[in-house]
C-alpha cells in the first residue's frame, strides 16, 4: 500500500508541478523536482490529515466508509509517503543554488536566503510531523495519553505546510484553487467534528440534564 500511495502521489505531483510551471526551463530539473516532490508531499499530508480527522469523526460510526484496519494501514502508509516525499524535497532543493535555500535553510528553521520565514514554517513543519510519526512508531514507549496529544500536532503540521505552499511557491496563482479546496475540506472536516462531538452536550445542558 506504501508503494501504491507513493506512486501515485509521485506522478501527480509531478504532474501539477509541470502544469503549474510550463515556462520554467529543462536547466532547473532540480528546482521542477524538488516543487514536484512539495506537491506531492502536500497531497499526501492532506490526505493523511483527512483520514485522521475523519477516523475519530462521530460520523464515521454511522457511516464507514473503509474497514478499520484497512483505514489504519492507509494511515501509516500516508504517513510514511509525507515523510519520504518531504525528505525528497528538502534534499532537492538543498542541492539545487537555483533555489536559494541550501542545506542549513533546509534543515534550521530561519536560515534560508530565499523567503526566509515561509520556509521556516515549512521546515519547521517537517520536524513537528517527523515527531508525531516517530512517537506513532514508538507506540506503547510514549504512552496512550501522551501519543493522543503529540498526534494531535499533526494537524498543525498540515497548517504550517499550507501555509508554507502558499507563501513559498512560486506558482501559487496557478495552484491557489487546489489550496483554497484543501484547506476548505480540512476546515469543514475539523469543525463539523468538534461540533458533532459537543451537539449532544448542548442539547443536554439546555434541558438542564446532569
């Protein structure tokens, strides 16, 4: 599944990223590949962060849509793929003197040339969720309470990514519905999951039930 996820991600990043930048010279590969590995990246953040939210949905109950364990495995492998694709695009441009970015940009929040404080977000976004799949992998060692809150920091991650996408791309005009559509679903997801999880209490308090 791993494979399946990466692959796909892979081809479609690409394929935004060359859409996205039809003018952009066969001279900076290097740039292409490492915004085609972002994308890609980016794609399977969101849908990492969907699935997540949607798993402890109260609406899932009622109406599943995969079996749990195959939700779960989906999830790792999601998880996996963000990080790989992430670490792909990071080196990428690392390498690339065209991107303005460099091996310390890449890898110390604050240090890169090119619009120093959007790819601060975004490295720092690498680290926090590199974290939250690392204590996933530790399981049992961090304990169930405190994997539950550092999980929850997953969601700031994708934050910190979309904001990093749109303030760091060039190409952000190009892409900017495919942002606003991403964002929308993630907002909607994690509010109407807040909200379906606090109705009953309401409605409860509003009858005066203990």
């Amino acid at each position: 599944m791993f494979v399946c996820v990466l692959a796909g991600a892979l081809g479609l990043g690409a394929l935004v990223a060359r859409l996205a930048s039809p003018a952009v010279h066969d001279r900076y590969l290097p740039w292409i590949l490492g915004r085609g590995l972002g994308l890609a990246a980016y794609l399977t953040l969101f849908s990492l962060t969907m699935l997540g939210l949607w798993y402890r949905h109260p609406l899932r109950v009622r109406h599943p849509v995969l079996h749990p364990e195959t939700t779960l495995r989906l999830h790792a492998a999601l998880a996996s793929a963000s990080v790989v694709l992430l670490t792909g695009h990071l080196v990428s441009l690392a390498s690339d003197s065209y991107a303005g970015v460099g091996w310390a940009g890449a890898l110390v929040p604050g240090r890169s040339a090119y619009r120093t404080v959007p790819v601060a977000i975004g490295v720092a976004s690498f680290w926090l969720l590199l974290g939250v799949v690392v204590s996933a992998r530790l399981g049992a060692r961090v304990g169930r309470l405190g994997w539950h809150h550092l999980h929850q920091l997953a969601l700031l991650a994708f934050c910190g990514a979309f904001v990093h996408g749109i303030e760091a791309g060039t190409d952000t005009a190009a892409l900017r519905v495919g942002y606003g559509l991403t964002g929308l679903a993630v907002v909607a997801l994690w509010w109407t999951s807040r909200t379906a999880t606090t109705a009953p209490h309401r409605e409860l308090e509003g009858t005066g039930a203990k």
